[in-house]
C-alpha cells in the first residue's frame, strides 16, 4: 500500500511540472469526446467540417470569430480526436473524423449473455433477446429494427464480418456477436436541377459562336 500510494504521488508531482495530468487519469476517450461537443461553437464547426475541408481562417470567418479564437476550439476538437489536421506549406486543412464519433458510445453497448443448443441460427438468437422487426429485400431476410430501433443491421461473430444471413448462420461454438445498427453522423444533400430542351438547344448554339 505504501509502495502505490508513493507511486500516486510521484505521478501527480509529474503532471503538474508538465501543465496537463495523464490521459488515463483525467477523462477517458468517450469523456473526451462528450466535453468537445458540449460547446455550440465546437459544433458549429463540426458542421462546417461535416461538409467540406477547410482551414482555420475559413472557418472563422464563416463563424463570424477571430482565429485565435477558432484555433482553440480546434486545439480542444483535436485532442479528443475528432478531427484530423493536414498541413499544406504555411495553411492548415482541417477534416472531420467521423468514425471516432460512434467508437466513443462502445463503452455504453449493453452486453447480454446467452446460452444456446448447438445449431440454433444468429436469427433465432437475436429474437431470443430483442423484439426484432424483419423485412424480406429480394428474397433476403434484414433485420430492419430492434427493440424499436430502425436501421439496417451489420453482424459481426467474433469480430468478423460475416458473409450469411444472420437465418443460414448457424453456431458450432461459443461466439461473440455484435450487431451495428447503420445511421449516418451526417446527411449529405444533393439538389439536382435537369435541363430543359430549349437550354440544351440554347447552350448548342451559343457554342457555335
């Protein structure tokens, strides 16, 4: 006891002569995260980022504050790293890093434990322990919600991706299963205008010229 209560101590003497504790000793990665996003601004500029690359003083100016000011908030996104930064000569371009945005809810998965007959399928297993909704695409079966939760479903036995349908699955031994359900972090809009003939037969002519 005396050993790491010593131990304690040295660690803490160590953060303060370097102005920042350990990682593992302040917040975890999904803290991290939560505490980035807590601030309107920093989720203004996820936005921003959520639709093109930029860099920092485009980002100031389209959020109307200093760069000064968007550099901190960018110094804080990329310590819970949530944002990558490339660097181009003197300007830096800054991207959003959208997949830590679900590995930070990992930690908060519910976990349920299941004992099985040699033979039962994936299928047979999920609605054995959710209210599972299925849909038949194409003469295929897709779980489309569980517990009410809609979405289209990935499953994954022991960290692999599997290449049948959770029905034709079928267990021979113990496994560890996830399923994913798949929601964008951003929606992408596409507003599409179609020609009309006479701008078509317009912009041939005005060729010619």
């Amino acid at each position: 006891m005396v050993t790491k209560s010593t131990s304690s101590k040295g660690t803490v003497k160590n953060a303060k002569k370097s102005g920042r504790a350990p990682k593992e000793e302040t917040q975890t990665e999904s803290t991290q995260m939560f505490a980035a996003v807590s601030s309107q601004m920093r989720q203004k500029i996820l936005q921003l980022l959520a639709e093109e690359d930029m860099h920092i003083s485009a980002i100031a100016r389209s959020l109307e504050i200093s760069v000064p000011v968007a550099s901190k908030h960018i110094k804080v996104l990329e310590d819970a790293d949530l944002i990558d930064r490339k660097i181009y000569g003197k300007t830096h371009v800054f991207s959003l890093r959208k997949k830590n945005f679900t590995g930070a809810f990992d930690p908060f998965a519910p976990v349920k434990r299941l004992e099985v007959d040699k033979g039962t399928t994936l299928m047979e297993a999920f609605k054995s322990v959710s209210v599972v909704e299925v849909k038949n695409i194409d003469g295929k079966d897709f779980i489309v919600a569980a517990d009410g939760e809609e979405g289209f479903y990935l499953y994954e036995v022991n960290g692999k991706l599997i290449d049948k349908r959770a029905e034709d699955f079928v267990f021979e031994e113990d496994a560890v299963i996830e399923w994913k359900r798949l929601e964008p972090v951003t929606k992408k809009k596409l507003i599409v205008s179609v020609k009309k003939e006479e701008e078509k037969r317009k912009g041939y002519y005005e060729s010619l010229v």
